[in-house]
C-alpha cells in the first residue's frame, strides 16, 4: 500500500470517542483531532477568525476576542443557512490541514476524529469508516452527566447530528461502548480492530 492507511472515527455526541481515540494511541498510532483543527482555526490568531467575525458580528466573542463557541453554536443551530455558511468557512480549512498532518506524521496508519463526518462529506477522503456507536439513551445519560445540560438541550444537540442508524450504514468497523461496557472491553475492542487494520495493510502490501 503506498499510500497511508486513513480511518476516519466518527459517532455521536457522548459516544466515547475520545476514550477510544486514547486506547489507538497508546498503541502508538496518531489520531488527527479535527475538532481541535476546527477550535485552533477560529481562535484570534486562526485563519477563520476574522472570516467568520465578519459575517457573524462581534457579539459572539467574549470578553478576550475568542470567539464564544457557545453563542455561535446557538446561532447556527437555530439557522440552516448560517449553519452551512459556517461550515463552508471552516470545512475546506480544516481539511487542508488534516491532509497537512497526514503527510508530517507517521504510524502504521492514521486516524482521523471527525464528529460529523458522515454530516460533513469527510467520509470521501478515507479509506474506512470506524464508528463509537451506543444508544441514544445512553448518550442522552452522558450528555446531561458530563456537560450539566437539561434533557430538552441535550435532544436538540442530538438532533442536529444524524440518526445513528444512518451513521451505523457507512461504518466499516464498529465500537460498542454502552454504558454498562467496561473500560477494558472497550480497550479490547480496539485492540482487536488495531490488528485487524494491521493484517490489512499487510495484505495491500503483498
């Protein structure tokens, strides 16, 4: 295979990816986080800062001139259209810049973490799909937990990310992790999927 082996991560809010993320790199392979990509670009110094100050407004900074990602984010929930403008300023950035760190970094192959990626048409640019999957009752238990969200606000986060089962259709791997799952099992997963994608890429290179 002379290309890399690229696995795009995906799953709903509260799914466990960082968790998952966290066992693949302790097995020394690197995870492209296109979430954090997307927090570096909009902050003062980032490269669609100024983009999207300028067809948002200032009113969605805070006191320091960071962009208040919670006000933002009720705007673009509320709006389709400010949803997609947003997203068109971001995207195509945030892209050049995971293709820029898949070509700097090493492993035996990479992984992208991307939220939306099924949402955000980021599934073309990878060779498999592998998705954190659990319940929509179990995210809800987590989101509430984690983020100290009431159940109306957690159900309109979830309703603006794809239904699970559309997201369980373009995954080529799947992660279990329930909320009765333990930590090793789900680590036990991922091991399992880890060699998997190793016979694999032993297999292109024969």
């Amino acid at each position: 295979m002379k290309d890399p082996l690229i696995i795009g991560l995906t799953g709903g809010i509260a799914s466990g990816k960082s968790t998952v993320c966290k066992f693949f790199s302790n097995l020394s392979i690197p995870i492209i986080d296109a979430d954090q990509i997307s927090h570096d670009l909009t902050k003062i110094n980032g490269s669609a800062y100024s983009e999207i100050i300028e067809y948002f407004g200032e009113n969605i900074t805070g006191e320091n001139g960071d962009i208040d990602r919670k006000k933002l984010g009720t705007i673009v929930f509320n709006s389709k259209s400010k949803k997609e403008k947003l997203e068109s300023i971001i995207h195509p950035k945030v892209l050049s810049t995971i293709q820029a760190e898949i070509k700097s970094t090493g492993g035996e192959y990479k992984i992208i973490e991307v939220p939306l990626l099924i949402e955000s048409g980021f599934q073309e640019f990878t060779n498999r799909i592998l998705v954190v999957d659990c319940s929509t009752e179990t995210q809800m238990e987590r989101l509430m937990k984690r983020d100290g969200v009431t159940e109306e606000y957690a159900k309109n986060i979830l309703s603006n990310q794809i239904d699970r089962e559309t997201r369980l259709k373009f995954a080529n791997e799947i992660v279990i992790n329930e909320k009765n799952n333990s930590l090793i099992k789900l680590e036990d997963q991922v091991k399992n999927i880890h060699n998997f994608y190793l016979d694999l890429i032993r297999t292109y290179k024969k």
